[in-house]
C-alpha cells in the first residue's frame, strides 16, 4: 500500500509539544490498508471499514422484564385486589398460541413475548409473581401497579435502520455482541497492518543465550511484540540489527517491501554509533520528532522506500521505559490511525496526586504511578520511587501514568494530576 506523502512530521529544529505532535497524527495520517470481511468471532479488536445498520428492531416484540403475570392495566381494581383467571403459559421461544381477552391473566417468564391479538393489543403490564397471589387457576393482584409495569417495549435498545456501530470503530466485547443481536455474522473491517519490528545495538541479546560481556537482553522488542499484539497487526519479528549502517539500511529496505510499518528501538539519537537514522534518510525521508517529553525525546517518524513501496518508519528510543512511554503515547495512535481508527486517544482522568514532583518548564513529563486509597477511600496518584527509563520495575508496579504538562513547574500533594492506565492503552 502506498503512504501518504504529506510531510506531516516536519518539525523544523525546535522541539515539538506532544500536543502538536499527536494534532499531526490525528490530522496527516491516513489508513493505508483494504478492507476484508471476517466472521464475527474474529472481529474482536478490529477496525470497522463501514458503517453497521440494524435491520430489524432489538427486542423484536415486547417482552416481559420479569417471572410473573401478564395482564390488561385496564382490568385491575385500582383501591383493592383484583382476581383474574390464568389462561395459559407464555415461555421464552413459546409465544401464546391463541388471541389474548380482557379479562384474563397469563403466566409469563423473563424474556417470553407479550401476547398480541391479530390487531396487535393485548395485556400492557407485568405483575411480578412475588407480589401476586396464586390459587387454583386464579391469580390475586394488589393494587397500585403503574400501567406498562415490568414490560420491555419493541425496540427499546435498537430501532431497525438506525447505526449502530460506526466506520473507524475499534470492535470491543460489548460491539460484538451488539452486532449478534442484530444477526450480523460477518462484519467488514480494515486489514491488519503489517509491521515488522526491529532491536538495534552491538550489546543487545535474546533472552535465553549466555549473556556476553557489555551485554543486555532484548527487552525493548519483546515487549513491543506484545504491546503490538493487542492491536489490529500481523508483526514479524525482524531480530536485533548490529551497529552498522550498511546492515541497518539493507535490512530496512527488505522490510519495507512486504510491510507497511517498521518500528525500531534505539539507534535515533545523535551519537556516534546511533545508524538508524541516517539508514532511513538514505531509503527516504525522516522527520525527527525532538519531541519536549521526557522520557523519550529521540523518537522518529519517517518512510523507508523499496522500490515503488513505502512503508511508514518509526523510531522509537532505546531505554526500555522511553521505548513503552512513547509507543503509548505516540505511536500506538498512528498504528490505529493507519489501521483505519477514527477514536485514537485514550481516556486521560484526573486524579489527586499523593507525592511532590519538580520539573523543568516547557517539557511533559510521564511519571509511573498506582491509584491507592486517600483519605476518605478517594483514589490518589502514588508516585513510584524510580525515576529512571531503563527500569522497567517502574511499569511493571504502577497502573498507569501520570502526564505532567510542560507548562508545570511543581505537582503537590491534593493537585489534580491526568492519569492514563495502562489498562486504557494496553488492550
């Protein structure tokens, strides 16, 4: 698939707010795949390509809300008990199998349709069967039951030609069930991204081999592997790259061929032995993002061209920490809007701060943090105690993070301070 070619990175030499950088996203950033049916079963976490309609109402008919007494509002005694005959049974799936008559009560459980005359009247209110008296074939009602009391009306939830799931929709549990209660079996949806996923360094090594001297383990790509699992992409994993820019370039360009996204980790800062970006500026165009964040400020976004083919680039920081920080915050949104997603931010809430934090003006700033109990049971932001972005302990014991705007100085304890959970930005 072909990229969109508008240079919706550029930065020019200053830093770029996160605000700025997430407008350009959401604005320069186009989906670069087709779209497939799949059946609903397979539909979890993907991106709608159309519109979904219902066609035909949710309840199809009135039904009752609860185990009791069907009957005609207009029968009952509205100062004293009321006695009525039961007339027959109605079970969910076993609709009455005559017209319903004034006059007559009709033993009904949860779900089971209302019964209707050939007109379409007939009894407008359930009596719960806890609050009825029951002898022989008769029934006693107390009085003051509101007309249309325990009945659930056709169409109530869902009105048939209405949509109700729009284009750009990333399908959650709710939605496909939603789509079942209409009878929708197959829904249509973008294509899966296509991303291949690279490490970069001399020192770095898959877990399970010795550990050399100077060496680190791969964190940083099993753990975007993973990041990348919850979201609408087929990931090849590309392995580690060396220090060198003739091997970078050559693996990039082969990659670019056969995917529409590379994401690398390290080697886009301004050192000596940091190839990544000047790798990607030979195959195409990058658009260094030295974005006001810490942690995470080298991060890059990019092409990499393979012949006619371009695939998007990003280039996100080594320190495993940046690397988590800035895929949620920066390029986990242009994945979904590459993938098709119109809703690409996540639910930022505002919680009360329980530590004291001092910063530098004019740079955000993510801190790892965990909701405890303040005082009165409200929740509070608990900062953890480790700073650093190459612990990744600092992730793993907190529930979120808290985003520190640039234009703040100080957090004290009792200021309201945003928070995003990982759990927002992480399923």
């Amino acid at each position: 698939m072909d990229v969109p070619r508008d240079d919706c990175f550029a930065t020019g030499g200053a830093l770029m707010p996160l605000a700025a950088a997430l407008a350009a996203i959401e604005a320069g950033v186009a989906p670069v795949t087709g779209s497939e049916r799949v059946p609903l079963r397979q539909a979890l976490r993907r991106i709608l390509a159309a519109d979904v309609t219902a066609e035909l109402d949710v309840p199809p008919a009135d039904n009752s809300a609860v185990d009791g007494f069907a009957v005609y509002s207009a029968d009952l005694n509205e100062t004293g008990e009321t006695g009525l005959r039961i007339a027959g049974r109605i079970a969910a799936g076993h609709p009455l199998e005559r017209a319903p008559r004034r006059g007559e009560a009709y033993r009904i459980f949860t779900g089971a349709p209302m019964p209707r005359d050939p007109q379409g009247f007939g009894p407008d209110t359930v009596v719960m069967q806890e609050d009825c008296t029951v002898a022989g074939d008769k029934v006693r009602i107390p009085p003051g039951l509101q007309p249309g009391a325990n009945r659930r009306q056709r169409g109530e939830d869902i009105v048939a030609g209405s949509t109700v799931l729009s284009r750009g929709r990333r399908l959650t549990p709710p939605d496909i069930g939603l789509a079942a209660s209409i009878g929708r079996s197959m829904l249509l949806v973008h294509q899966k991204l296509r991303v291949a996923v690279f490490s970069t360094g001399d020192e770095v090594c898959d877990p399970g081999k010795p550990l050399p001297p100077g060496g680190i383990y791969d964190s940083n790509r099993y753990g975007l592997t993973a990041l990348l699992s919850a979201l609408p992409c087929d990931v090849t994993d590309l392995g580690i790259l060396p220090d060198d820019r003739e091997t970078i370039r050559s693996a990039l360009e082969r990659a670019a061929r056969d995917h529409d996204v590379l994401i690398t980790s390290g080697g886009v800062s301004v050192g000596e032995e940091d190839h990544v970006r000047d790798a990607v500026a030979l195959l195409g165009s990058i658009h260094f993002w030295r974005v006001a964040i810490k942690p995470g400020r080298p991060i890059a976004f990019g092409r990499v061209a393979a012949g006619a083919r371009e695939a998007v680039f990003i280039g996100l920081p080594g320190n495993p920490v940046a690397v988590m920080a800035t895929f949620l915050r920066l390029a986990r949104p242009a994945l979904l809007r590459l993938s098709g997603a119109t809703d690409i931010a996540p639910l930022v809430f505002r919680v009360p701060a329980d530590f004291a934090y001092e910063k530098k003006r004019d740079r955000l700033e993510w801190l790892r943090a965990r909701l405890v109990p303040g005082p009165g049971g409200q929740l509070v932001a608990r900062k953890h105690a480790k700073d650093g972005s190459g612990m990744l302990t600092s992730m793993t014991e907190s529930d979120g993070l808290v985003e520190v705007a640039a234009e703040t100085r100080a957090v004290k304890p009792g200021d309201l301070v945003d928070f995003i959970p990982f759990s927002e930005v992480m399923a």
